[in-house]
C-alpha cells in the first residue's frame, strides 16, 4: 500500500509535545481512542505493530513508522505474535496541515491550503513553505539514531530537555521530508530549489525567464514545470508572489515611502507596484500599513 503523506504549512513548524517507549507482549493490541488532539507518531524497534485508523489498517514493522491523525479513531486490529517495542512521539502543529494520497495531489492543493493558512492574521505577512512528511514510512538508520537521542537527555534538568528534544525532533522532521524529497524526483527537486534560491537573491534586479535560462541552462519551460511540480507556482509567478512578502516587511519595519519600497523589492515604478499589492493583498499598500502599525 502507497503511504499518504501529511502536508504542513509552516511557520509554525511543527513541535514536539512528549514521547516514550512502550511494550506489547504477545498477545496485546494497541487500544482504541479517538481524537486525542495531537499527532501520534509510532515507530517499531522491535516485533510487529498491526493499526487501524478509520476504515484503513496497517502493519508496521521494526525499523518502520506511521503517524497517526488528531483528529481521527484509531484502533489495534488484530493482538501482536511476539514482544513488540514502540517509540511514540506527540507532536501537533499551529499551522494548516492537510493529509492527501500522493505528493502530486499534495502540490495540486498547495496553493489552496497556503490561502487558508495565511488567513491567520500574525502570518499575513510571513512567508510559507510546506513540509512533507510521509504517513507510513520505513526509517533510515540516521533517522532511528536521532529518535534515541530523545531518550539520552532522560538525564538532563527538564527545562534544558524539553529545548533539546524540540531540535531532535526538527532534525527527525526535516530528515524524512529530505528524505520523501529526494525519492519522489530528484531533478525536480534540485532544480526547483536552485530556481528559488536565484530568486531570492536576485528578486531586486530585474529578472525574465530567459536570465533564468541564461543562469541555469535549462529551458523555461522545464525550469516551470520543476517549480510547478515542487512549488506550485511558475518562477515568475514566485518572484511576483516574493517581492510583495518583502515589501510587506519593508512597509512594517521602515517609514519609507511608497516608491522607495517599490524600488527596493523589484518593481520599477511605484504605480504598478501599488496595483499589484493591491490585486494580490486586496488591501493598498498604504492601508496595508496603517492596518498594522497605524501610521502611514
């Protein structure tokens, strides 16, 4: 069976709650519960682990994962044959998140779920990325020896822990969303995020899709197709989208005027700037201002 993946919008990432270590003996299922509020990632060291969560059931092995829903029931389906060894791990996130069948479907809803997200009002003018991690997972050995550095800090005072186990579980996420990255299309990928990354340091200077090509050596059109697939947006459309996040920074953190900010992100004439903060933002970049800080 294809895993699922979970699709988390970020900021805020998302962060460690609590974990530990539980055995089976043969016999024994994992219970029933329902909706219990936070993200429930189950890795086997040890035996076998069967799960079912609503009308779907799963058999987890060692050295494999499954995260299990908040918002969802969740069961044991049949008892397990041998001594099984879990670490579980609870985790939730402040951000939207959305669980889809495939990474395509995942990039088909991005935008979608980047709106929804960006409707938070202390994220209006952040900028988002998305996380993907997979639901079922079989785990690298780099990935089990970071979860056991969890249980190294057993040790430490609980204020110094809970600060420690939050970067452990930040380098696990960001282990296994490289790690779906680079099986899913490595060229893409890549290239996607060379793409990205030209642009935003280049976003002031006036770019076209041909200095893309000039700079990459890759055809538009495949440079879009990678940032669509990875981003779901063209290059242009990310620049537009990048120069407007920075100049909401711009219009909170300086009194600069209106053609200055305009210059500063990319835009050659403050006019059109304004027209298309406004299209985008549905606010006027001046309002924008006095919204938040209230002074223009």
């Amino acid at each position: 069976m294809s895993s699922p993946i979970l699709h988390f919008i970020s900021p805020p990432v998302p962060y460690f709650i609590d974990c530990g270590r539980f055995q089976y003996q043969e016999g024994e299922q994992h219970v029933s519960r329902n909706q219990i509020g936070v993200f429930d990632l189950m890795v086997v060291t040890k035996g076998t682990l069967h799960l079912g969560e609503g009308t779907t059931e799963w058999t987890i092995q060692e050295g494999e994962a499954f995260i299990l829903r908040p918002d969802a029931n969740h069961y044991g389906t049949i008892p397990c044959t041998s001594e099984t060894e879990i670490i579980w791990i609870h985790f939730q996130t402040f951000g939207a998140w959305d669980e889809c069948g495939s990474m395509s479907e995942c990039l088909d809803n991005q935008q979608t779920l980047i709106a929804n997200h960006k409707q938070m009002a202390y994220l209006n003018h952040s900028e988002v990325c998305s996380v993907f991690i997979p639901k079922f997972m079989k785990l690298s050995q780099k990935a089990l020896d970071i979860l056991e550095q969890f249980f190294q800090l057993d040790e430490e005072p609980r204020s110094l822990r809970n600060w420690k186990r939050q970067g452990v579980f930040q380098q696990f996420m960001q282990l296994v969303d490289r790690d779906l990255a680079a099986t899913s299309d490595v060229t893409a990928f890549h290239l996607a995020e060379k793409v990205e990354l030209f642009l935003r340091q280049n976003y002031t200077q006036k770019l076209t899709n041909t200095l893309l090509q000039q700079e990459l050596n890759y055809h538009p059109n495949y440079l879009a197709k990678c940032m669509l697939k990875v981003y779901g947006v063209t290059p242009m459309d990310y620049l537009f989208q990048y120069r407007i996040e920075q100049a909401k920074k711009l219009l909170l953190q300086t009194k600069w005027p209106m053609a200055r900010i305009a210059e500063e992100v990319g835009f050659q004439h403050g006019s059109y700037f304004s027209f298309c903060f406004s299209s985008k933002e549905g606010i006027s970049p001046m309002n924008f201002r006095r919204k938040f800080i209230g002074h223009a």
